[in-house]
C-alpha cells in the first residue's frame, strides 16, 4: 500500500511515523513535510491546495490512501475532486466538502446538534441583516458571552466577551466590518458552558467508526491558562475523569447520534472526527466539531494506539473498521511543544536547532516548523518541536517530556512548564 499525508504539522508527522512502522505500507510520502517527516518519509514539494497537482502525484506514484491532516483541503472539497478523477483510485480518508460542513460551518454544526438531540450550548444564528436582533438576543443572556465567525478562521473566530458592550462591538466587528472575511458573514452566538474542556477522536469508513483515545489539550501561550490562544502549547492523554462509563455515556450521547444523523442526512462521515467536548458537572457537551485529528492531541493520541495503522487504513478502505479491535497503551502520554519566541504574535525563523546527546526513554520528538538547510534543521514556523513521552502517571510522563525539551536548544526557544498540572488535582 502506498500513502500520500497532507501537511508539515506535528499532528502529519505523528501520523506519519505512525504510519511508517506498518507491515502493509510500502511508501509513504508527506506533502510538503518538514525535516521531521523527512527522517520517515519522502518529502514531496507539493502544496496542500492544489488539488490538480495532488492528483497527478498520486495518479504517478500509485497513491492508495491520501489522508489530509488539516480541514482546509477538506472544507474547499479535495474528496470529492479526488473522487471524481478518471482512472484513479484513491481511498481518501477524510469527509468530502458536504461532511465537512460539520467544521466548515459552525451554524452548520449547531443546526445538526440540535437536529439530533446531541448535547451542546444552545445558541442563535444572525447576519448583518439581523444585527439588532442579535443584539436583542444577547440581551436575553448573561456574561460571558460566546460569539463564533461561521467559517474557517484559523482558531481566531471565537470570542468570549466579558460585557454586553465589547459583545456588541465585537458583532460590529464580525458582521458589518467582516472581521473574518467571507467566514464572519454569520455569527453564531452560544450560552457559555464552564468546566475542564477535553476531546475524543472517532475514526469512521462511512459504515462503522473505531473510538481512539480522547486527550485535553492546553491552548493559551501562558502558564496557568493566560494570554494570547496558539494551535497548542501541550497535550495529556488520557484524561483523569475518563472512566469506561463516562466514555460510554459520550458514546451514547454523542458519538453514535453524530454519525447516525450524518447517516440520515444521507452523507455517510469517512475520516477522523474530533469531538471538542466540556464536562458540564459530569455531563459531557460538544463544544465543537472538527473534521480531522487535532494537533497537538495526536502527539499523545497515535504514540497510545498500538494497532498497526496501515492495517486500519486497508480495512478503512473496504469499510471493514468495525473488525478493528482497538489496542491502547494504558501508560499516560504527554507533549510539550517548544515554540519560537514572539509566538502567536509576530517571531523569526530560520534558528539553527541543536540537539543534545540524549539517553531517550520512552520519549519521541516530534517535528512541527522545521526546515532541512544542508545538514542542519532549521526553525520554520511558530510551533517548533514537540516531545511526546511515556510514562505510568501523568508526573511520570511530564518529567520525560521535559528531559526531552530540555535536550534540545534554539534561539529564543520557549515552552510551557505547567502543561498537566491542573490534571494532577482531578481525581482519577
Ligand atoms: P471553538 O473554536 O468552537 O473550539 O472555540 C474555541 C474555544 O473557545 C474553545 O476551545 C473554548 O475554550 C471556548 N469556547 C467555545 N465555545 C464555548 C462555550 N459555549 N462556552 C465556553 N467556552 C467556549
Ligand atoms: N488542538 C486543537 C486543534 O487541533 O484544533
């Protein structure tokens, strides 16, 4: 079997090296890739959204299964275009452009919770023509207020407003200076929900889904959960309050409404789901859907899972998922990502990465912004390099994650040094 992945995220790399120890795959290429994807993979100097040059690369290298590792070749269709090519014959795992709307789409999602009865806060959609009744809306709420731009815009369209004010200038902003473009035309507005935030992942071949690890990710820049939001800044897998029966009760209130009322809606879910749920005082609610695993959440979710992966894909393919007997390590796996300084606002790249001699126990580095210059790695991008590490409690797997951190060395480097903590006060 030959695999083309999407991406030159820590999340492609995951899956890459994941993908790579298969027994049934005999090449496997990354698009674009970074350095880190390279030591697993063949690079393949192609961009994600150019859909023509994606089908001719697979169409050469007879290409059976592509996965894109991020929502936007998804949400614009690349499915259905590979789907439609003459004489190939690719297994995409990912949904086409209609199931996509479930990330592509936040009024989308809301609609289709309601629709079937899944657990979520409940909202109201407006455009610029309904502005004043939005308003009125708000009015009918208390602080904090959730406003979310409809589309696509790179984990920005979201804002929590503290006053009816800032709410008001904010759909200002969203709806009549479309903030967001195209994406802030609608505005959903949504009650806040509090409690500790976490997401579970569901693979499905249309018919049958597998239920991998669920994992809580940490988004803010800032120690203790402050400052600016990044793509993330760690990860914890699992998650101390995910016990057999509360996953069952997810399962029962969300996962199989989720892909039964795609069922009904005639448009069968192929690809990762990623559940964003809270845990409303013990009861689970989707924050949001998205359509592909998340990032850094596959850095602890794929080191946990032991089946071989390659073996999954071909089953995928033939929509056999539901003969997978899903294998998970039961140590706990954590990520810290070192980031260039500056990160989420403006940083440089281009640091030489150094990387010191280290006695790696049950840790494995995992390549975000890399580059490959001659025979250094470069920095490439704002998240840098995540260490994923193995451990029998979560300060286990923490201090190996850090010992890894602490082997490797750039300018400016920085990094979160309390990714787990708030865990270690759950009770398990
Ligand atoms: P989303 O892009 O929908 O995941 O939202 C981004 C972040 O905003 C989430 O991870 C939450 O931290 C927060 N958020 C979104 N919706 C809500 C809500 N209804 N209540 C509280 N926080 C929310
Ligand atoms: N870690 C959040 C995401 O991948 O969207």
């Amino acid at each position: 079997m030959n695999v083309l992945i999407l991406g030159s995220g820590g999340r492609e790399h995951v899956l890459a090296w994941k993908t790579a120890q298969s027994s049934v795959v005999q090449n496997l290429f990354v698009a674009p890739g970074n350095a880190g994807t390279a030591q697993v993979a063949k690079n393949v100097d192609l961009s994600v959204m150019d859909f023509d040059s994606v089908a001719s690369f697979c169409k050469s290298n007879a290409i059976d299964v592509l996965i894109p590792g991020s929502e936007d070749p998804l949400v614009a269709g690349i499915t259905d275009f590979i789907d439609a090519q003459d004489g190939l014959d690719v297994f995409v795992l990912g949904p086409n452009k209609a199931a996509a709307q479930l990330e592509g789409s936040k009024d989308y999602a809301k609609a289709f919770m309601i629709e079937n009865d899944i657990p979520t806060a409940q909202y109201g959609t407006f455009t610029a023509d309904t502005i004043q009744e939005a308003k009125a809306y708000l009015r009918t709420k208390n602080a904090p207020y959730v406003l979310k731009a409809d589309g696509l815009a790179a984990g920005k369209g979201v804002v929590i407003s503290e006053s009816l004010e800032h709410a008001d200038e904010t759909l200002d902003d969203m709806l009549l200076d479309k903030k967001f473009g195209d994406a802030s035309s609608q505005v959903v507005i949504e009650d806040f929900l509090s409690g500790v935030e976490f997401s579970i992942f569901a693979l499905s071949d249309g018919e049958n889904y597998i239920i991998l690890p669920e994992a809580k990710d940490y988004k803010r820049i800032g120690e203790n959960d402050t400052g600016l939001n990044t793509g993330g800044m760690g990860a914890v897998s699992p998650v101390p309050f995910m016990t057999d029966e509360y996953l069952s009760q997810v399962e029962k209130e969300i996962i199989t409404p989720t892909f039964e009322g795609l069922k009904n809606r005639n448009m069968p879910f192929v690809g990762f789901v990623f559940f964003g749920l809270i845990n409303d005082n013990g009861s689970p609610k989707v924050i949001e859907y998205n359509v592909r695993m998340g990032d850094p959440e596959t850095e602890v979710v794929f080191p946990r899972l032991k089946n071989d992966f390659g073996k999954i894909l071909k089953l995928a393919s033939n929509k056999r998922l539901n003969e997978v007997n899903v294998q998970v390590d039961d140590r706990v796996c954590t990520t810290v990502f070192a980031v260039s300084g500056g990160y989420p606002e403006s940083y440089t790249t281009g640091a030489k990465i150094e990387f010191r001699p280290h006695q790696a126990n049950d840790s494995v580095v995992f390549h975000a912004g890399t580059k490959i210059d001659d025979n250094d790695i470069l920095t490439n991008g704002g998240r840098v390099i995540a260490v994923s590490a193995f451990g029998e409690n979560i300060q286990d797997a923490l201090s190996k994650s850090y010992d890894g951190i602490g082997h490797i060395a750039f300018d400016k480097m920085y990094y979160r040094k309390d990714i787990g903590q708030d865990l270690l006060t759950l009770s398990k």
